[in-house]
C-alpha cells in the first residue's frame, strides 16, 4: 500500500516558515511583503479562490490588497491598474485571477505584469529563466510539486519522470523543474502512442491532464511516486484527480490524494514566491 505524500501537512510547514520569515523582516527593515489579486467579474469559483489566498495572506502576515472589476470593465480599464500596482512600491506580488473574461486578452493582461512582480511565474521573462535552468519565480503547482518531492526525501536525480499533460501553467515547468534535478523526463499527452506502456517506466508519475481517473494501475510501475495534480468534479459533486487512487494506491511506493494533495500546495507556494519577491524588489538575500 502506498505511502501518502499529504499537501495538507506540507503546505503547514511552509506557511508556517514564511510567516516566521515575513515577521523577521518586518522587524528588520520596518516594511512587510504585499500581494495584489485581481478579480474581473463574478466567476464563483474566481471568488472562492481569491477569498482563500486572503486569508492565507492574513494568517501569514502578508498585506492583501484586493481589487475587483466589473465584468463589463475594458482591457485598457484593467492594464491600467496593472500599471498603477507595477508602480505600487507596497506592493510586492500582482496576481490576476483567470480566467478572464472573453473580450480580454490574457496573454497581453499577464505579459504586463512586471517579472520581479510576477508571482504566478507565468511572465515570458521568468519563463525563459526557468527554461535555462536560472533562479527565477516559478508557477505555484510545479514549484508546490517539487516541494512534495523533495520534502518527502523523492530521489529525483537520475530517476525516470513521466509527465502527463503539456500545459503551460503545469506541464511544462514541471518537466523544467524535474530537469533541474537531473531527472530523465518524458512529457506524454493526448497524442502519445501506448500511454500506460509509456507511463510504467516512470520512477515518479505526474498526472496533470484534466481527466478524472485516466491514470490506473496498469499505467503504474511497482513502487513508482504518483503526484496526481488533477482535480475534476464528478456529476455527484465529489472531487477526484487524474489518478484512480484506489486501485493506484495498490501498486505505487508513495501517491498523492484528491483533495488534499497538490492543492494546498499551489497557494503555499505563492506565498512563499511573494515573500521571495519582495526580497529581491528589496535587495534581501534569502
């Protein structure tokens, strides 16, 4: 039976180093990290998100600055907020909350963020660093992912990674990232040939597709590590990942659940690439 790697216990631990941090350097430099969040129109799920990254800013010590626009609001309305927070010097971090409505164009929303500012790690700018292998602020689920790894001591080096899903929020940094630590990495995707046969040479499985329970047992070397970031909701309303945990959990060395898993992680993490932010807008070394 495998071990569970719980995002709950280390997305604690973290929030819990970047609040110690955060009161440091309040006391030291007399000035505290801040974090903008941008919400355009009424998307439940937006408002829910954008409430839990709130409080978790509050719990930590991290001033939250939160601004809402109508769902009618123009780009030009919204890059020039962008603007006003780039130029914001109390202002740390500016997150815009996706997705945005159809008449704007994310792409030119999020490219106007400046890259020192860019918690979400989504900037071309970081982008390019994380492809280089170079210091850079890193999108909140793969650097979450990482930090599961290694917290869980996952030998990474030299390991097969299989990676499922080749999105630009998850998939592709997180082959970057596996890079980084000298894994062997193998992006499969809708068109790979023989998924599960490509999926068992894999020493650490990341599902991140979109589609409740893909990944089962046959797709699963004995003792491999399954990160399952994937969160679908079933017609009955209940929540399950990319990864059938019953049958996996049988077969796998350690794994993931949903919910409970990868979640907790990505908000840990934007806490913790804001307070790397504000270090680096004010020349702190870490």
């Amino acid at each position: 039976m495998a071990k569970i790697i719980s995002g709950k216990e280390i997305s604690a631990q973290i929030r819990e180093e970047v609040k110690d941090e955060v009161a440091r350097i309040t006391e030291v430099t007399g000035y505290t990290p801040g974090l903008a969040v941008i919400q355009v129109g009424e998307n439940p799920a937006s408002t829910v998100y954008v409430n839990s990254k709130k409080r978790a800013c509050e719990q930590v010590g991290i001033k939250s600055f939160g601004y809402h626009l109508p769902e009618e609001a123009s780009q030009e309305e919204l890059l020039d907020l962008v603007d006003q927070l780039n130029n914001d010097i109390n202002v740390h971090g500016i997150l815009c909350q996706l997705p945005l409505p159809d008449h704007m164009d994310e792409s030119k929303v999020l490219n106007a963020i400046l890259p020192e500012k860019d918690v979400d790690g989504f900037h071309p700018y970081n982008v390019g660093l994380l492809s280089q292998g170079k210091k850079s602020l890193v999108p909140c689920t793969p650097a979450g992912v990482l930090e599961m790894l290694t917290r869980t001591g996952i030998d990474i080096s030299g390991k097969e990674c299989v990676i499922v899903g080749r999105s630009n929020i998850v998939g592709k940094p997180v082959a970057q990232l596996m890079l980084s630590k000298n894994a062997t990495v193998t992006i499969a995707h809708s068109r790979t040939v023989d998924l599960p046969a490509v999926c068992r040479r894999a020493d650490i499985l990341i599902a991140a597709v979109g589609r409740p329970k893909l990944i089962t047992s046959d797709y699963i070397k004995t003792g491999a590590t399954v990160i399952d970031v994937g969160i679908n909701r079933t017609e009955e309303g209940k929540l399950v990942g990319d990864v059938d945990f019953e049958s996996v959990s049988e077969v796998a060395g350690h794994i993931t659940p949903v919910p409970g898993g990868v979640g907790p992680m990505t908000i840990a993490m934007l806490l913790s690439n804001t307070l790397e932010a504000f270090k680096k807008i004010n020349g702190i070394s870490s």
